[in-house]
C-alpha cells in the first residue's frame, strides 16, 4: 500500500519518521510518500519538500508563507492525482494539514491524524473542522481523547511516543561539584534569534549569584550555526548530555516535556513578538503554556512569559529552584507521576496498527 505522511515541525518530523519505520517494519511492502523535515526523509521512499525550514508558525510567519505553500499544496494534489496514496497520516503542524486533509478527502482518501493539533490551548472550533475530515485521531495526551470523543470522531488514546525515545536519566558522577545548568533557546532559527541573547544575560546574573556554576546550551542542528556566544554547546548525543544538569532553563515546547521524562528540575521561559503575544492572548483557552502543568492542572514547573521573561527574574526562579531540597523533590515527585499518565512505551506501534489494520 502507498501511504502519505506530512509533519511541519522538529518535533513532529521525529514521531512521523518513527511512526513511517514502524509502519515499514510492519508491512515491508508500505511505500511511503511525505512531506516533512530531515528525519522523515531518511525514512521516506518518496520525498517532496522539506517544511520544517520554513518557519510557518505563530500568525504572521503563515502568511508570509502562504503562496509557498499553497504552490507545495498544489503539487501534492498533482501527484496524488496521477497515483493517490491508500491513506494520508497528518502529525500536528495543524494550519497547513487541515488543508492537506481536505484534499485527501475530496479525493476519498482517509485520513488519520497522529499526535493532534493543540486544539484545546485555542480556537477549540477547529475540532469540528477536523471532524469533518479526519477518519481518526490517535491522540498523545490523555485528556484529548474526550474532546475528540464528545466531538463524535472515532479516538484512540495511543500514549505519549517520547516514552520510547527518552532514555533513563543517566546522572553523571561530578566530580568537581560545580552546579551544572542547560540552557534551550528553542528549534526554530526565529524563536532561537529570540531567546539566545536573553539565555546569555540570564546566565551572566546566575553567575553572579552561584560563581561556580557552569552553563551548556543544547541546540537543534538546524540553529547550532547561529549561536556564537562563549558557552559549551551541545548537538548531538543531548540526551546523555543532559543526565549531568541541575536544572534547565527551557522554552516550553517538547523540549520541556523531555526534560520531566529526565526527572530533570527546570524553569520554563517564553517570548513571542508582541504581535502574535497579544493575539494568542486574546484566543488562548489554558492557564499554562507547559505540558507538566496542564497535564497536572497545576504551576509545578515555573513559568516566565513575554514580559516576565527577562535575565533578572529567570534568574531569580533558577536560584531560588536550586536552593529549595523540598521544591526539587515535589518536581521530580511530578514528572513522576506524569509520566504514568502519558501511557506506556509502545505509542507508535499502537498508532501504526490501527491506521494499517483500519479497514472500515
């Protein structure tokens, strides 16, 4: 059976590539046509365009974008025309797939969609717009499943696939005793041009404050050429990397949820442009930005936005963070339980199975 996968971010190009060898691995004879980022063209027979470079997320980068994509669009449905896959799988990236989708089913192609859209942070009415094209979600976040389930589309909860990704936290022996603190500035070259300057101020009053600490930056290999600041950074192998840190200081994205899986203590941070802030403002329907606290329904995991992100006041929660036994204890207690809420290991097989053995 030919299939066709799209993903449009980091994080979403890693689950649909996992999700594309474990179809393969099932069924050999799956040829697999995508659109996505490096790790999904690795795993790819067929491979079109690469869309994690195109940075088409907040509210004006879409539009920006809007004629690129709309040409990719286009030659997709050409192709699909000319030999239409047997089944479209959509992974998040929810501006761009919904259109996806609805060219799949205007051509009677079903459509899956694995790891969903946040549609419950904003704008819950796109659930009814996915409704009416997608034959099934398979959801990652146990609270999704009833949101799916009351807007009457058939949901499968298939657990969180960062629990077969992210290693055991290997706690690297220090012999030096110097506290160790890893800085994200976030994936995309936009976000990392945002955040990387205030990591390095944030950094510099740390220091102050704990003149032994020590600062690594951990970087995605499509931003490692931008940063040209003084700090140790890390590319490659970041996960065993990262079981030698204290704490993390971290954007809020999949990154953060990495981290709780590594039980490792963290300050969450985040700067939009002050268009998209006041817009996400006006439509946003959560009380939190990262996953541990609206999956807990509460403020476990400190969280600095837009103008409370600032060198001085990250640097205040870090210290503070660090000196609290109990704080760190209650968080790692947290992640822990977190943890036994997104699922067992196992969530791509799951996802691959009931896309490929769905026949009705």
């Amino acid at each position: 059976m030919n299939i066709f996968i799209v993903a449009g971010d980091v994080s979403g190009d890693m689950h649909a590539a996992s999700l594309a060898r474990t179809i393969k691995a099932i069924h050999p004879d799956t040829v697999v046509g995508a659109l996505g980022g490096k790790e999904l063209k690795k795993s790819a027979d067929v491979f079109y365009h690469d869309l994690t470079k195109l940075s088409a997320f907040g509210f004006w980068q879409p539009v920006k974008q809007y004629f690129r994509l709309k040409g990719i669009l286009a030659e997709i449905g050409k192709a699909w025309d000319e030999n239409p896959p047997g089944k479209v799988i959509l992974v998040d990236y929810y501006g761009f797939n919904l259109h996806v989708a609805r060219e799949a089913k205007r051509r009677g192609i079903p459509v899956y969609y694995y790891v969903s859209p946040q549609v419950w942070a904003s704008r819950p009415g796109r659930v009814d717009k996915l409704a009416d094209c997608v034959k099934k979600m398979l959801v990652i976040l146990p609270f999704e499943e009833e949101i799916y389930r009351k807007a009457g589309i058939d949901v499968l909860f298939v657990g969180h696939p960062l629990l077969d990704r992210i290693p055991e936290r290997e706690r690297a022996e220090k012999k030096d005793g110097n506290i160790r603190i890893g800085l994200f500035p976030g994936s995309r070259p936009n976000v990392f041009r945002r955040h990387a300057g205030l990591l390095e101020r944030t950094a510099d009053r740390i220091k102050q404050r704990l003149p032994g600490a020590e600062f690594v930056f951990f970087l995605t290999e499509n931003v490692a050429g931008m940063y040209a600041g003084r700090h140790k950074t890390v590319v490659d192998g970041e996960y065993r990397e990262r079981g030698g840190l204290d704490l993390a200081i971290t954007t809020s994205g999949t990154v953060s949820l990495e981290n709780a899986l590594m039980e490792i203590p963290m300050v969450v941070y985040y700067r939009l442009s002050w268009f998209n802030y006041l817009v996400a403002k006006l439509i946003a329907n959560v009380r939190f930005i990262t996953m541990v606290n609206i999956i807990l329904g509460r403020e476990l995991v400190p969280e600095l936005i837009q103008a409370m992100a600032v060198p001085e006041k990250i640097a205040d929660e870090a210290t503070a963070l660090l000196n609290d036994k109990n704080r760190i204890a209650e968080a790692v207690e947290g992640f822990r339980k977190v943890k036994k809420l997104l699922g067992g290991p196992g969530a791509g097989v799951r996802a691959a199975a009931a896309i490929m053995e769905d026949r009705t």
